[in-house]
C-alpha cells in the first residue's frame, strides 16, 4: 500500500499527462495547488474521476454537458479552481 505522499507524487503526474494540454493544464494545475488539500475521501473520488476520458472531463469542467452524479463533486472542486483561474 502506498503512503499518502507516494499516491499525491502519481497523482499529480497522471494529472501533468493526461494526453490534451487543455486537461493537462487544468488537472495538472489543480493538482499542483488544491489537491494536497483534498480528504482521504475526496482523493479517492478524485482518483476515480482521473480514470475517464479527456474530452468528457473537459466536457465537464467546462459545463458543457451534464456531469454523471457519482463525479459531480470531483468536478465540482476541479471547476471552481478553473473558474478562478479564468479570472485572473
């Protein structure tokens, strides 16, 4: 089993990696600053969420088509990060 710090270093590289620079940019960025503050839970969902295909995730994020229930507070904290980002 891999230690909390192990599973937050693969995280953030799947999340650098992802195969579309849009979705590295903003799962890449949302890891380097949001996910250390994740719970044991949110991580797990998070880690889920990581599993789907680009273009949905980005769908998604980007609110341009509806987020399957079980994703919707992984997405959730992925776009208000993304949002913010856009405003500055």
């Amino acid at each position: 089993m891999e230690d909390h710090a192990t599973r937050l270093k693969r995280l953030r590289m799947r999340s650098w990696h992802r195969g579309i620079k849009e979705m590295d940019l903003i799962l890449g960025g949302f890891a380097d600053d949001e996910m250390k503050f994740l719970s044991l839970a949110e991580l797990d969902r998070h880690e889920v969420m990581m599993s789907e295909n680009d273009h949905d995730l980005y769908q998604w994020v980007s609110g341009q088509s509806k987020t399957p229930p079980e994703l919707a507070e992984a997405i959730s904290k992925i776009r208000v990060y993304f949002l913010k980002l856009k405003q500055n």
